[in-house]
C-alpha cells in the first residue's frame, strides 16, 4: 500500500505518527512508517537536541520529523513571570480547591513551582526549530496551522518540508499559499486542538481546495486499517495519527504513566469531550472527574492561549504523579474507542497495513 | 459496486436515500437505490395512505421502504391541546418575539392555530407503520431506536425489515437483540438527531459490535463516491444519505421552498450547529438567524420532545412561508457544504456510482 507520500518520504507506509515520546516516534520510523516527535514539552532546547542526537541513533537511518506549536501571528510575549501575573487569582483557587476535592496530592516541596511548559510560546517554538534543523529531520509539523514565512523558508533551506494542521477548507487554502508542503486535515474527531467538521466531511473538502499543489493527511479517528483505507479512499495520500500511539509499550517507557494508559484502556469512543481547559483551545480531552470539575457551575471560563497552560501546568504534575486513572489530562481522539490493550509500535503497524490491504482488496471485490 | 444489501432489496446500488419527499423518494427508487420516505410530516394517516398510493403508481415496481419516528418507550400522551398546555408562556413570548425581531410575518388567519406536527406523536408514528405495511414498503426504518417489540414482529410478519438508527456501538446491539433487521450508524456529520460520535470512529464500532448479525449502513457526511467508499472501507454494507437530496430538483416539486434550498445551496460544512431547538432531541441544522437566536443569552433552555416541537411548529410554518434563506429551520448535515447546486436525482445517483468505483479503482491501484 504505497502513496506518492511514501515516495516523498522515502517510507514505506503511507503512516505518520505523531507522539510526544522519542522511543515511539523512533519505533514509527524503524516499523516504516514516519515518526514525529512532539516538541512542546521541551522547555529547554538544549533537551530537545540530546532527544534528537537519541533519535539519530535509533532509528537506523529512517526519516523522522518533529511537531511544534507556533500560532501564525507571532504573540507579544514577556517572561513566563509576566504571563504568570495574568492568571485571575479565582481560577488558580479553583485550580487549588479541585485537585483538593478529587484527592490528587500538592507536590514535593522540591519539585513546586517548577516552570509551565513553555512550548506554547512562540520564542520556544523557534528555537526548536532552530534545533531540529540541525538533525536530519524531514517533517517540521505545526499543531496551529502555518508557521510565520521565515520559519517555512528556513526548512526549506534546509531541505525539510513543512505540514500544517488544518480544520476547514480555506485554513488549508491558506497554510498551502504561505508555503506549507502538505496539509493535515484533522477533524472533530481528533484528540488534542480540533475543530467542528468531521474527517468523513472534512478529508475530500481539504483535498479538493488544495487540488493538485500538495499532499494532504488525514487525522482524525484512525486506529484500523479500515480507516486507514477510508482516509485513502477520501483522497488523502496517508494517515496521520496520535492518539492511537499512547497505548504502546513504547509509550510507557517515556512516560512511565501507567494509570494514563490503564484509563485509555478502558475508556469509550464515547468517553472524550472537547474543552478549552488544556490549552486554552479547543482540544479533545479523555472525559475524566478533572474534565467534569471544569463543566461544573462553579468552573471558571478556561483563559486563553497561553494563560490556561500555565495556569494548568502544575496541576498537569501533580495529577501524573498522583498516578489514578480516574482523574486523568490526556488530549486523545474518539478513537481511545479501539484503544484496547497495550501493543508494539510494530504490531500496531503491522496490523493496520495488513488490514488496510485487506480491506482494499475486499473493496475491489464488490465492484 | 454491489453489496449484500443490494440482493436483500433487490436494488442496483448500495445507497438508501431518507427523505421527506414522496417525489425524491421514488426518484431515488427509480434511480436503482433504496428510497425511504419520511413519515413524521403526516399528521394524518389517510394522507400518508394517498401518498403511498402515489409512490406504488410512481416507483415502477422498485422497492421503497418508509421512515417513522417513535421512541423505544412508549411515552403518556394525551391529545396536541394537552400537551400544548405543558409549554410554558415564556418559551412562546420568545419564539413571537425571535420572529417579529427576524421578520418573519405571521400566518394568514386561515392558517393560524394549525396542528402541530403529530408525527412525533407514538400514535401517530404507529398509524404511519398500520398504513405503511398495506403498501409494498420493503423497509421500515426508526429515526429513534428500535420500535417497540410489536410493531417489529408486526413488520416481520408482513416480510417488511426493520432498520433503526445507532450513534453507539451498544445502542447498536441493544437494537439487533430487539429484532432490528439492519442498523444505521449515524455520525456526528449527520444532519437531524445525532450523536457525539463521529462516522469515521461509529461505523466500524457499530460494525464489530453487531458482528454477522445485520448489515450495518453509514450514515453522516455522505455525498460523493469518495465518501461512499470510505463508508464500505469502514464495513458498511452501504450508504444512508439524507442531507444530499435536500437540493435536488425533485425536492423542490414538494416543498416548493426555494429560500431553503438558497440557503443549502450557499452554505459550507461549518455552517450547521447541534442543538434542541428542532424536537427536544439534539439534532443538526442548519445555522441561520433562527439558530443563533436560540443561543442568545436571553433563549430559554429548550423543552423535552414533543413539546419543543409543538412550541416551534407554528415558527416552521411562519418561516417556511417568509421565504427567507437568513432564516431557515432545516435540519441538516455537514454534507452540505458539499451541496452546492440543485441537480436531479438521477445526476447525484449517477455520479455517485461512478465516483465509487473510481475511488475503489484507484485504491486498488495502490497496492
């Protein structure tokens, strides 16, 4: 099951994975597909570089790429102290009485006030790039559409194509005339920021505004090779995927968060909901007791981009730590529906190419 | 592009057509799919009786089948002049003023105090079934879940199969052990009521929860062969579009409401919005000065089906006569930003079939 974007690439399926752990994103790449690292979790560059000199030396020489977060319009930004300042005194109190509540111990007093993740701002997201241009990337990705005109040339300086995520027709028309290399199409059905329309609606409405210019993925509810096929069958010219990673063994050894995984488990399709309170976008989250705090009369309006995360960030710590799969912040698709067990990145890759063949093949029979 | 559905009905094509219109119905039959007419305009049995006269001297000899709306639990229900009583004096000062505000006129006396629409009545909706099965309907299809036990084996001793629609894998099955004979998997995309789940994640849970039991049609977001195909890709045995044939020309002969299909016409995927304003159920529609209306500060919560209903009956009749495409009351999909000329039946059937194979055509290049 080849695509031009196997050629493009030079992988050999058409699958690209998107997931904050190096060993994941490494084991994509070796499977054959196209691994991504997100980025937003290194504060610290210089940590994104060690990551990436790990990546250089485990994926036997298969392409890789990163994802970073960089809004279009470059934000005035102070220190994280000045963004600080802004966080109401009320939503931090909310913040303070919830995890209270829900019995999600403070933090070690060595580890308080520890820095929000930074990856959010812009000036963070630059100098990933500015890292990442220095491995032998392929893919710098933008969870928030097309990154600023230098940026874009920069990788292309490099050699490296650029992809923007998109969640209606005229965002893609757009993020292709700056300069963006290949569009994702994510729909609502998306973890993490997504918009209102639907992969099934969203796909062929992205591939035809964009026509011939470039490539578009498709995100968005895919865990099985029928999916895969369904996205082909849309027009994309492959599969991006995130959520579907979180449950790998892999995953496990970055994270160590064994009660994220054992809530993902056991959660439905029906068990996400789409709320501003990670980031301050919308953004699919798994439905957990901290979700429903924030649906609760009492809640306060989320903030905006990037005051929430900041307002979050520490309690993001503390609920890791406090290890209880009932009081979970995970972005994840519907798609934690068909998120049933703790796999390989090599038997998930394996199967959902095996099934993707398996069901092209049924599809030809009908006709 | 035939599937097993095409030989359980003996139609040409795997793609069931709901729709409020006897002339798009039998059009859609003509056109060698399955075409379902929508039963909850007929207040009154005896007309719905003259209208299937029409489809059996109009179909010629296909099959058709007929969609009614009755809740699994047979509600307490008094006559409309009761319930009428339930809705409270303030959701009508809302609705009057919404209209004078939107400028919409008020009805011709003659026409004022007109019934509500009844199909959502249990008895009404039972009426529709006792007049559907002295037709040769080959379908009878429940927009709310599986009728109740009786009117399923009322339908199977006719030789009439029951289909129901599911936007849960457990729905889905619960249905099927009833003695559904076939499940619509009905996405988020989907216009009219609609669940969380999204077709590309709902059609093959519906499917592997229901296993070999009963075929399984996708519903939401379908209106070209591309989306067809991923339907089958995804497990379905065929298609269930209902949206789609809202701006054909057929659908002008019966309502005539040329502001309506305007303002289809016009819109993109993004401009449609789930709300309860319809019936009381969540369901999608189109958005229009009349949606936003509703999402005002100053709206009333909306009421529980059938009082919604009853509440805007009189609005739909008031805003279908305004001929206003800013104001419009139509449930609908995100497919209809897809839907962007009136073109016949048999134009939208025929590229369909033709876009399906030449999607499965090019899969099939793929591999």
């Amino acid at each position: 099951m080849r695509t031009a974007l196997c050629e493009t690439f030079g992988i050999e399926h058409p699958i690209v994975g998107f997931t904050p752990s190096e060993h994941v994103a490494a084991a994509i790449s070796r499977a054959g597909g196209l691994g991504v690292l997100g980025c937003v979790r290194f504060n610290d560059a210089d940590e994104l570089d060690t990551v990436l000199d790990w990546m250089d030396a485990n994926t036997d020489g298969k392409p890789y790429g990163v994802d970073v977060v960089m809004p279009m319009k470059v934000p005035q930004e102070g220190t994280s102290v000045d963004l600080g300042e802004l966080v109401p005194p009320e939503h931090r109190r909310f913040v303070d009485r919830t995890l209270s509540e829900l019995g999600v111990p403070e933090l070690p007093s060595e580890q308080q006030q520890s820095d929000a993740v930074l990856g959010w701002l812009h000036s963070v997201a630059r100098a990933h790039v500015d890292v990442a241009l220095k491995h032998p990337v392929k893919l710098i990705a933008n969870a928030l559409g097309s990154p600023p005109k230098d940026v874009i040339d920069e990788a292309h300086d490099a050699g490296v194509l650029v992809a923007a995520l998109a969640g209606k027709g005229d965002h893609a028309v757009s993020h292709v005339d700056k300069g963006v290399d290949i569009v994702v199409a994510q729909g609502h059905e998306a973890g993490g920021h997504t918009g209102e329309i639907a992969s099934m609606v969203l796909v062929p409405e992205v591939v035809d505004a964009v026509g011939d210019r470039v490539p578009v993925l498709a995100a968005g509810g895919i865990g099985s090779g029928r999916q895969v096929a369904a996205a082909l069958a849309l027009g994309a010219s492959g599969a991006w995927m995130g959520s579907y990673w979180l449950t790998t063994s892999e995953y496990a050894m970055t994270a160590g968060d064994t009660a994220m995984q054992r809530a993902l488990v056991s959660a439905g399709s029906a068990d996400t909901v789409r709320s501003r309170i990670y980031t301050g976008k919308p953004a699919r989250l798994l439905k957990t007791k901290w979700t429903e705090a924030w649906e609760s009369p009492e809640a306060p309006e989320p903030l905006p981009m990037p005051l929430q995360n900041i307002l979050v960030s520490e309690a993001h710590q503390r609920i890791m730590r406090s290890d209880d799969p009932e009081v979970v912040s995970m972005p994840v698709g519907q798609i934690v529906g068909r998120m049933n067990a703790v796999r390989s990145v090599q038997d998930v890759m394996s199967e959902l190419v095996r099934d993707t063949e398996k069901t092209v093949a049924r599809l030809g029979e009908l006709s």
